[in-house]
C-alpha cells in the first residue's frame, strides 16, 4: 500500500493533468506529491450523471489490458461480470432441436448411456462459469444426475477429443438436413478455428 502511495503521489495523479507536456484542465486540482487531490464539483456532478459509460470505459480498458497477459476467451464479458449482482442463466431448450439431429437416440455425452424416462439436461462441456456464453459447439445431452455431478469440473482431454469429433459429425448432418443459421454458422467456426481446444487449454490455467 506504502508503494501504491507513493506512485500515485509523485507520478500518477500529476501525470493525468497533462497531455503532451502541457498542462490541461482535468476533473481535478493536484499538486505533486501533495497528500489530497481536489475534484471540481461540477465535474464531481458529471461524473456521477455518466457514472454508467464511465464503468463501461474502465471495463474495456481493463479487457484490453488483460488480453495482454491472459488468453483467456470472453474477457469483456467476465470483466462487465464483476459488476453484476446477479447472472441470469439463459434457458437452453433451443437447442435440443440440434442436438436431436446429431444424437436422435438421446445417449449422454457423459457416460454413454441411453436417457430413458427423464427430460435429458444440456450440459456445457467446458462450464458455462468459465465461458459465460451458451454455444452450439459446446452442448450435449447428459443425464440429469450425471449433469449435476459433473458440476464446474474442467473436462478430460479425451473428453474434448471426443466433443470435437462430434462436433464434425453434427455440422455435417445438420448441412445434409439442409439447417443453416447463426448457431450451425458458429460451430462450423469453431471447427475451423480449434476453439474447443484452445478454450479447453486457457481454463486450465
């Protein structure tokens, strides 16, 4: 903290009071290595009238400088996370019409067994926690205990090995059915460009 101080007295806070070497009119009054710093009050009052777009402004600032120390998919959305009380999940029923074309039997993806007397889950391969996204590529049939059990648990390479290959056999059945739209354009994608591997790779840290 002693050090964080110090930097912000000697440097930072002056620093933001000039632009090229000139000095310039900022939203607050500060004189080097001075203890206080003193906010304008009308620039005090537009602050807190944009305080939304000033959130939005930090969020993506800190995005671009997370990228460049983490390859971690989704960076915007997992920053903006931070200031939300709550994450809604979005229903997934949507997609079992797809799911349905490449897995007709209803077999889960986790075990291999048939789903039999019971609404099978859609479980995320790699967990919704670390994605925040709801994508085709990523989804499967699973039993409603065998869904519950796996929980955030980062998934198995040869589980991956495995989801990639479905991938390939759903984008090829969904073209024969002659099904074209956003969901079947982002997973031909995501086989195009590895994303179930190398988002696999990143939530392993």
């Amino acid at each position: 903290m002693r050090d964080i101080v110090k930097a912000l007295k000697q440097d930072v806070s002056f620093r933001f009071l000039r632009i090229n070497g000139k000095e310039v009119e900022g939203i607050y009054s500060y004189v080097q290595k001075a203890n206080s710093l003193y906010i304008h009050s009308d620039c005090l009052a537009q602050l807190k009238k944009y305080s939304l777009i000033v959130f939005d402004a930090i969020n993506y600032r800190w995005t671009q400088m997370l990228e460049n120390f983490n390859h971690s998919p989704r960076l915007s959305k997992k920053v903006r996370i931070i200031d939300e009380r709550e994450v809604r999940r979005k229903s997934l029923g949507k997609f079992s019409t797809y799911l349905r074309v490449e897995n007709p039997s209803q077999h889960c993806f986790l075990c291999g067994e048939k789903i039999e007397n019971e609404t099978p889950a859609i479980d995320h391969v790699i967990p919704w926690s670390y994605l925040y996204s709801d994508d085709l590529w990523n989804l499967v049939f699973a039993h409603q205990s065998c869904n519950s059990s796996k929980s955030n648990l980062i998934p198995s390479e040869e589980m991956i090995q495995r989801l990639e290959e479905r991938n390939q056999t759903m984008l090829r059945k969904l073209k024969e059915a002659e099904k074209r739209d956003k969901h079947i354009f982002e997973l031909e994608m995501a086989i195009e460009h590895k994303l179930v591997r190398k988002f696999w790779i990143s939530c392993q840290g």
